[in-house]
C-alpha cells in the first residue's frame, strides 16, 4: 500500500521544522533576533528548500527571504509566508510554520504538475517579534515599503541603529525600500499560523479560519522620582519610582479583568540604578495593549495614562508615556476567507471563525493587499515557550487545506 504523498510531505515539513529550529543564537535553547548569524543561517537553510520547490530565491535590503514562483506575463500574485525571528527560548512554530508549510504545498502542487494562473511569492520576514529594538514588524515594514526614519532610528541594547543594523548585514549603505508589490498586482496574502491559544484544542479542530487581528498598542510607561539611600530614607519622605510602577502595574491588570476582552501585560520592568540599597529613582514599564475594537483598546489606554499621572501625582514623582507602536485591528478579507472557509470545511468538516488577539505580519501586509489567516491547533495553547506543539497531523491538516486553497484560486 501505498502512503498518501501529502502525508509524507507533512512528515518531512515537521523535520525541517526541528532542524531550522536547531537554528539559534543561543546554546541550548531557541533565539533567533533580527539581522543576527542565526538570521543569517536560517535564511540559507530555508533558501535551499524554497529552491527544492522549484522557487527563485532572493534576500532583499531588509534580510526578508523571498522565494517567487513566476506565473503568465502579466499576471498578479499571490502572497505566503510569515516570520523567521524568534522571541528569547522560543518554540519552533511561532513564525517559522508559516513559512515552510506554504514551501511544502507549492512542492506538492508541482509534483501534481499544477500550472497556476497567478505567480507565487513565499516570504520570510526577518523581523516580527520586536525582541532586538523593541519595535515589531520590521520586515514586513520594510516589504510594503513602510519603515520610516523612526523605524531606522531605534536602538537595541548595544546603542546600535536599526540602519546600522542593516548595513552591517548588507555590507553596503541602506536607503528605505519601495513597496515590493503595487497593490493592484496582488490577488492577497496567506499567513498560516498555530494558534498561541486554546480555542481549536477545546473544540477538538486541527485548524480554524481567522476573521479579525486585534489591535495592539505598545509603548513603555516611566515613573521618575528621586534616588536615596534604603537605609537612611524614611519612609514618608521617598519618592520611590518602582512603588508607584508596582501600582499602576496592579491598576493596569485589575482594569483587564473587569473589561475582557482587554488583555494588558506589563512585560519587563527596568529600575534605576537597579540595585537593593538604593531607592529606584526611574522604572520604565513595557506595556502591551490588545482588543479586537479600536474604540475600547483607545479608551483602556486613556484609563492606564490617566491613572499613572493619579498614582505619580500622589506619590510626588513625574509620568510619561513613550508610544512604540499603535495598530488598528485588522479585518481578514471576506473574499479570501470565505474561500479558506471552504477549503477547511472539504479537510475536517467544520470551520471556526476566530479573532486573534496576537499581532501578525498581516496587520502590516493588509495595507498592500487582503489578508486571510489560517489557525492551526497547538498543545495546550501555549507559544513563546521551548514546550509549543502542533501536532504531525495537524500539520497535515493544514498543509492539505493550503493546498486546496491555492488550487481553488487557481480554478
């Protein structure tokens, strides 16, 4: 008997998922940041197998990897892929599954000696996390033409540019790009995803159709007050900067609680001059802002500003708000998703419609082109973490639905 060739592409697609995972900055666990050796690598190693499919692979200005498949003069083109960079001790889904799973069905749809009517551009974005300058999208930014000069202008922790970066990655001066596409001459994007949530395993489902992204917005909220000696100091005359950030992180948490589906995470807190003798003088406070509805994430957000100014004026210390980064939530294409819908139903016989409350490289993309997003089950719901699972015959499902979806494009 012979087994099913899709079956044994998904079986290879989880293999080259460990070994680009095996692709890292770090030793003994998974970091892959932007424009960094690993980068570097994984763009090879995934190159190599976008040229087994029969692509044509290029690296442009930004470190993003483009495999294109040429269709009929003239004619426009379909968008696939994801991200290649990693948060810190990632898992080896998040990103990556998005860009080798598309290298997998246009590998079968060859093999099946399909001709399609629209040319084909698979894309590895190098940036999407925000880990290295704290600013997400980078790549996709610099794809659709729309990373500005304040883009360029952040720094990571060593002081150095993102244009720096980038010459020094491209050995040659960086000058902004153009969009890579005219908007006319794109028929949408697909971005398949796992899930980073629990809603496909609790329904029992091996994928599901994304309708909406929600919004986001990140910036760092800054408490300063004055240093003083911990010993010395009474209490009622400190101006202590990291108590008052303890608070606004305590406001911020119990104001997500009572207004789901507000989420609201104050992921890192970095205290000046950091040391236990020492009064903190200044905390700067990440903070990530989502909500499916652009209204009520804007409203959060006042709430949040307008208690840290409350909590720093009783506490006598200064508050400021420095904005990172702002998306609107971003609706999938009717068209396209209706379209995916089909494909999911003629695969497990249901389809769900879910939001995401992750930010994608869609938000960004959905300004050149329509968007559609694919789901796919992972262990648990958990992502950002060395344990993130999907399963082979999820990867299978959703290999099989992406290969109808682009067949029934082409029809």
């Amino acid at each position: 008997m012979k087994s099913d060739p899709l079956a044994l592409a998904a079986r290879r697609l989880a293999r080259r998922l460990d070994e680009l995972g095996r692709v890292s900055d770090e030793r003994g666990r998974l970091t892959r940041t932007f424009l960094s050796p690993a980068m570097r690598r994984a763009n090879r190693l995934v190159g190599g197998w976008m040229r087994e499919a029969g692509l044509k692979v290029r690296e442009d200005e930004a470190g993003n990897l483009i495999g294109r498949s040429e269709g009929p003069p003239g004619s426009p083109t379909l968008l696939l892929g994801s991200h290649l960079d990693t948060v810190r001790d990632a898992g080896r889904f998040d990103g990556a599954l998005g860009v080798l799973l598309p290298i997998s069905a246009l590998s079968e749809l060859r093999r099946l000696g399909a001709r399609l009517p629209f040319a084909v551009e698979v894309v590895g974005f190098s940036e999407e996390e925000g880990v290295r300058f704290s600013s997400a999208y980078l790549g996709s930014k610099a794809y659709t033409g729309t990373l500005r000069a304040g883009d360029l202008a952040r720094r990571d922790r060593a002081g150095v540019t993102v244009r720096a970066a980038l010459e020094a990655y491209g050995s040659r001066p960086f000058a902004s790009p153009r969009p890579t596409h005219r908007a006319a001459d794109l028929l949408g994007y697909l971005e398949v995803h796992i899930e980073q949530g629990p809603v496909l395993e609790a329904k029992r489902r091996a994928v599901g159709v994304v309708t909406a992204i929600a919004g986001q917005t990140r910036g760092d909220a800054v408490f300063r007050g004055r240093a003083g000696h911990a010993g010395t100091t009474p209490m009622a005359w400190r101006r202590d900067a990291l108590a008052g950030a303890a608070e606004w992180i305590l406001f911020a948490e119990a104001l997500a609680r009572r207004q789901p589906p507000v989420v609201a995470t104050v992921g890192s807190v970095a205290a000046a001059p950091g040391v236990s003798n020492v009064i903190a003088g200044e905390a700067v406070l990440a903070l990530d802002l989502r909500h499916p509805a652009d209204g009520a994430r804007r409203r959060a957000l006042r709430d949040l500003l307008a208690a840290g100014r409350r909590i720093a004026r009783r506490r006598g210390l200064a508050f400021d708000w420095r904005l990172a980064q702002d998306h609107d939530a971003v609706a999938c294409d009717r068209n396209l998703t209706r379209r995916l819908a089909a494909s999911v139903r003629a695969v497990q016989g249901a389809s769900s419609a879910m939001v995401s409350g992750a930010g994608h490289d869609g938000v960004v993309v959905s300004a050149l082109a329509p968007i559609a997003m694919l789901f796919v089950r992972c262990r648990k719901g958990l992502s950002h973490h060395p344990d993130e699972f999907a399963a082979p015959a999820d990867l299978e499902a959703a290999l099989r639905v992406t290969v109808a979806f682009i067949a029934g494009l082409a029809a």
